[in-house]
C-alpha cells in the first residue's frame, strides 16, 4: 500500500484542484485490472480505495475543503453518507 500511495495511485481520480491527476474512468479500469493480474486483492482494495477518493470529491465544498486537506488522496473506507448540515 505504501509503495501504491507513493506513486499517486490513489490519486488517479482525485481533482486536478487538489493536486490529483483528474484521471477518467478508463484509466481506473485499466489500473485495476492490470493490478489484478498481479494481485486480486490488492487490485480490490485498491480500486475500493481509489472509488472513494473519487466519491468524496463529489461532497460539498466545506467538506472537501476538509478531505483533502491533507493532500489529494486521502484513504477513506467509505463514503457512502452524506454529512448532515447541523
């Protein structure tokens, strides 16, 4: 994972605007699946990882702000709530 997170895998779906590559779809797919042909596991976590990145950059604004504040590719497990406005 270390050697992944170094070579901006992660970040292949993350916005240009936080320092991602902006990547397509395509490009994930293919990453994925060459992956897999090493490792399905790792092609797996990788690609769940990597997806969620993605859906976080789909969050509000205030919430990206924070997300990403630490650089393009934070590793989230899940993303599939929305927060909740107070």
């Amino acid at each position: 994972m270390a050697e992944l997170k170094a070579a901006g895998v992660f970040q292949m779906l993350a916005p240009k605007a936080v320092g991602g590559f902006g990547m397509g779809l395509e490009t994930y797919v293919e990453v994925v699946r060459r992956l897999a042909k090493g490792c399905v596991s790792t092609a797996w976590s990788v690609g769940h990882l990597v997806e969620h990145v993605w859906m976080l950059a789909r969050w509000p604004q205030e919430a990206q702000d924070e997300v990403f504040a630490n650089g393009p590719a934070p590793l989230a497990a899940a993303t599939g709530a929305l927060p909740v406005k107070p």
